[in-house]
C-alpha cells in the first residue's frame, strides 16, 4: 500500500484534460484504454478503503448506548490524509500513461471449452 501512496504523493490530485490519441496509443483502441484504467482505479480504490479500515478499526470504541460520539485528534487526522490522496482513476491513469499496467486476455478457448464442460443447470 505503502506504494500508492508514494504514487499519490508525486501525482497532481486535480483533474486535467488528457489527449485521447495518447492513451489510444498504449493500447489497440481507447475504449480497451479507458477500460484498463477503469479496472486499476477499482483495484486501487478497494486496496485504499482496506487500509484506511484496518487504521480506523483501531480506535473503534464499543459503548451502549449511540449517543455517545468520541473524537480522536489521531483518528481525524489519518482521515484527513487518506481524504488528499488523489482519486484512484488519476493514479490509474498515471500508472497506465507511464507505462506501468500490464494487462491481457483470457484465452477463448480455454474459456469455450470450461463453459461446455460444465453441465446446465435446471
């Protein structure tokens, strides 16, 4: 994790416009780009809500009854920073502009013959 954040430090957090011919290039066409992107910026975001969880889990506090709230000055600001990260689709669009994504295809084969293996259901 400790790599998305090093990302998300060295990457601009405001949206800009990108050229589209780019990102076309990296792949056979822009919507494979846009898809790949898509993908990596769910990865990224679900690896980001798992960490900032697992640090907030710390400072939960069991009690009886719900109108009691507790603030924790190390709590907020742990919420703070992982709020100035960048979006998860900027960093996957660094990562995919930069060359860092690597992606294939499933063999269709493989996938035709697992499908007519597998018996229907009723």
């Amino acid at each position: 994790m400790s790599s998305i954040k090093n990302l998300a430090n060295t990457i601009d957090p405001n949206v800009r416009a990108r050229d589209i011919k780019d990102m076309a290039e990296h792949s056979s066409n822009i919507y494979e780009s846009i898809s790949v992107i898509a993908k990596r910026a769910r990865q990224l975001s679900a690896e980001v809500k798992k960490e900032l969880h697992d640090k907030l889990e710390e400072f939960v506090v069991v009690t009886e009854t719900i109108e009691e709230v507790h603030e924790n000055k190390e709590q907020i600001e742990i919420s703070r920073s992982y709020e100035k990260i960048a979006n998860p689709t900027i960093l996957a669009t660094e990562e995919f502009l930069n060359g860092g994504l690597e992606w294939k295809y499933p063999d269709p084969a493989t996938t035709q013959d697992e499908l007519s293996e597998e018996e229907p259901e009723v």
